[in-house]
C-alpha cells in the first residue's frame, strides 16, 4: 500500500474586526477532500450559514440539508429543502464561542453533486451535526460562511485544510 | 488561495505548515462497472489510529455498507446508532452478536451520494476489543434525508490487517471513493 503525508493547510484567517461572512476563493484542485475549521463566536446571534460555488457563490436555492441535534433538554432533527443555504449551526448570544468543522468529499469532482458533512458545537445553546447538499457538478472552488442577520465577531478564525487520497 | 474578506485579515497563513502524522494509505475509486465490495488488506501496523473517508454512491437500492475486520464474518460484532431524519423526534438502534457493522448509510442516485467518515481507534493494540465510530448522512432534496452517528465494536484483541466493505444491496456504484488514512500516535 501507498503511503503519503497528507492533511495540509490551506489558509487560515482571524478575524481583525467583526465580518458578515467569509469566503475562500480560488480553491485548488489538487486535494481529494476539504475541511473547514472555524471558530464562529457571533456579534449578536444568528444561523451559521454555509454556501459554496464554482467562479462565484451560488445564491440560488440550490442547497438542502438535515441536522441532528441536541441542546442540553432534548434531542431533535429537522431539515430545509430548496433553500439558499445550508444551516450548519446556530448561535443564539453573542460573545458565546462555538466551533464548526465542515467535510467536502471529493469536492472537485464533476460527476456528482455536492455533500459535505459537519460537526457545530456551541457553548450553552446546541452541539449539531448536519449532511448538506448542493445540487451542482461543479467543482467546488469557493466556499463562505455567514451568520444570518449578524456578523461574525472579531477573533472568529477560518482555517481550511486540505487531504489528498493516495 | 484568495480569501475574501469584509473586515480585517489579522493574520494569514498559507501553505506553509506541515502535518506529518496523517497519511494516505490507500484509495479505491470504483469504476464503470461498479463494485461488489471493497476490501484493504495487509495494512501496517505502524500507525495509532485508522481514519477511512467514503463517498458512496448506489444506483440500485437504497443500502448500508457494511464492515468487517480480518476476514471474521462470525457474530463477533456489535453495532449502534442515533439517527436524525429531519423529523422532530430522533430515533435510535442497535444490534449485537451480528456478523458485520453497518457504518454508512447510502442514497440512490448516479448524482447523489452518501458521505461517511470512520474512525478505528487503536486498531493496532492487541490489548483491547477495537471500536470504531462514523458520522454519516445523505441529503437528495427532499428524498432520503438522514444524518447519523454510529460506533461499531469487534470482540477482538488481534490487530486489524484487513478490512472489508460491502454493500447490503446492490452495489458500489461509479465513483464511489473509499480512502483509507492512518494517523500517528
């Protein structure tokens, strides 16, 4: 069997001052899988919000998803169809931190539609995991994260890594 | 790489870091023709814990992979999950002294796929039974929609050399990708 060193940074960001969202751009090719790290401490509250794209982020309503989660009371799932994003999380007070780790397998294929995989915790509100899907065989070059309504805080950081299959 | 961003770059890294302790060891990307099973052998023995990433496409059935360790097909396993189906009340199962884990569920489709990562935690160690974990789950805009975790566990202290995926029905679809990864320890 073959073996390799792989699981590389990509690129990694703090953020200085508080942002809408944040978006990778120009994503290379040359990985098998993507994961995306980030620590998503919101401003005020909000969904965290996940899109992606091919040149540009599609805004269409072309993402879905379903969640399972759990919030210290209960457990739940729910699920959105045809909708313009993928709810991957949900912060509720600002300043509380929370952490999102998001799998893109095979995400420069061109023969399958999109589904990545995610793991969201925040402290005193949820801990989640979401599959989403993006109906598009394009290869994924962008990808942006955004909180609805609010802003990530200063400190938030994105970090995307890359794995490259033997 | 060209982050773009409405605030302030703090501080940037690119490329320039270095992880040593995850390797690939091997990947199967299944053909035109599909595949009935996917199996690794003679896997070394020289890392801590085994990660095994799936992308796993079914053009026939909606149907689980299933794994096993070392060639045992005998009841020497068990199995559980907790399953989130977009509807309000999560479910969960289980099974014992069954003959396989189930670790992925899967789609239909020839564009939608399920993903699934697993991890086999001291796969290696010939003290212990070995246990294994995924989070798994598929979306089709309104069709099958689940998201899943589940753990898997082998009444053996051998070291796992070998391991074996099939599909419950039908098969591994056009490509479908498996790739196996050791970590260090």
């Amino acid at each position: 069997m073959a073996a390799g060193s792989t699981y590389t940074p990509i690129a990694t960001t703090t953020l200085g001052s508080a942002a809408s969202s944040y978006t990778f751009t120009g994503i290379s090719s040359a990985y098998t899988d993507l994961i995306l790290v980030a620590t998503t401490p919101p401003s005020a509250g909000g969904s965290v919000n996940l899109t992606m794209g091919n040149g540009s982020i599609d805004t269409g309503t072309n993402y879905s998803w379903t969640y399972l989660r759990g919030n210290g009371t209960a457990a739940s799932s729910s699920r959105g169809s045809t909708d313009s994003r993928i709810f991957s999380g949900e912060n509720a007070t600002a300043g509380l931190q929370s952490n999102l780790i998001i799998h893109f397998q095979n995400y420069s294929n061109t023969t399958t539609y999109k589904t990545c995989i995610s793991r969201y915790n925040c402290t005193d509100t949820v801990t989640q995991a979401t599959v989403g899907l993006w109906r598009s065989t394009s290869a994924i070059n962008q990808i942006r994260l955004a909180i609805g309504g609010d802003s990530f805080a200063a400190g938030a950081t994105f970090t995307l890594y890359g794995i490259a299959a033997a | 790489m060209s982050p773009i961003l409405k605030g302030v770059i703090a501080s940037q890294i690119t490329g320039h870091l270095n992880n040593n302790s995850y390797e690939s060891i091997a990947t199967v990307t299944v053909g035109s023709g599909g595949a009935a099973s996917v199996t690794f052998t003679s896997i070394p023995s020289t890392y801590k814990h085994l990660q095994i990433r799936t992308l796993y496409l079914n053009t026939s059935a909606q149907s689980n992979i299933r794994m096993t360790y070392n060639s045992d097909t005998a009841a020497n396993y068990s199995w559980h999950e907790l399953d989130g189906y977009g509807q309000p009340s999560p479910e969960a199962s289980g099974t014992a002294n069954a003959s396989f884990m189930s670790i992925i569920l899967g789609a239909t489709g020839t564009t939608n796929q399920a993903v699934g990562i697993t991890d086999i935690l001291e796969y290696a160690n010939t003290n212990i039974y070995k246990t294994c974990k995924t989070l798994t789950g598929a979306d089709t805009n309104g069709g099958i929609n689940y998201i899943l975790f589940r753990s898997g566990n082998w009444r053996s202290t051998s070291a796992i050399t070998r391991i074996d995926l099939t599909a419950s029905a039908g098969n591994f679809g056009q490509y479908s990708s498996i790739a196996l990864y050791g970590i260090k320890g």
